[in-house]
C-alpha cells in the first residue's frame, strides 16, 4: 500500500492505494499518529484506491475515529469504493463513520 500525507489548511489528507491490510496497518498507524501530532482540526482518509479492506484494516479504521475523537479532531473517510462500502454494510460501520464521495467535498466541510 502506498500512503501520501498532505495539508490543506487545518486538514490532513491521507492518500491511500492499493490493499488496507495487516500489513500496511502498522504504517498507515504510524502516519496518522505522527499526523495528528501536528494539532490539526481533521483528519481525511482519501479511500478512493482502496480496492480491499481486511479485518485489521477495519480495526485500523476504528481506532483512527477512536484517536481523533479522543483529539477533539474531525474525521472523515472519503471515495469509498463499491467493494469497501460493502465489507462497511456487512460489519454494520457503516454508521460509524463519516463519508463523503468527492475529497473536495469533504475538504470543504472541514476548512
């Protein structure tokens, strides 16, 4: 998985490609703790390519909303793909999380 970090004003976006697996889990941990160190309002995981989420990513997840909430920091996770919305209806998060389709979308609502 490859990870891009960037800031738009108080905003943190978090480019994820390829599979949200156990093994990526461990950096992407690592980048959005070193992210959210930088006192910043929100926190966006851009999920557009994102093709496959396993249960430690879905943990991963989790714990990301939990941190930022813990925070006081927005969250949102952006471009959810037909296959990530549905492993997000099966395990009932659907409700857990706030999406959004477009990254400008999501970016405007938290500048």
């Amino acid at each position: 998985m490859t990870v891009e970090v960037q800031r738009n004003g108080n905003v943190i976006v978090v480019q994820l490609a390829g599979e949200l697996s156990k093994e990526a889990c461990g950096q992407l941990q690592t980048t959005i703790s070193s992210a959210l160190s930088e006192d910043r309002a929100a926190l966006v995981l851009d999920m557009s390519q994102i093709g496959f989420i396993d249960s430690k990513g879905l943990e991963l997840l989790l714990w990301a909303r939990d941190t930022c909430r813990v925070s006081m920091v927005q969250f949102r996770l952006v471009g959810l793909g037909a296959h990530c919305r549905k492993i997000l209806e099966v395990t009932r998060l659907t409700q857990e999380f706030h999406c959004a389709d477009e990254l400008s979308e999501a970016v405007q609502t938290l500048v």
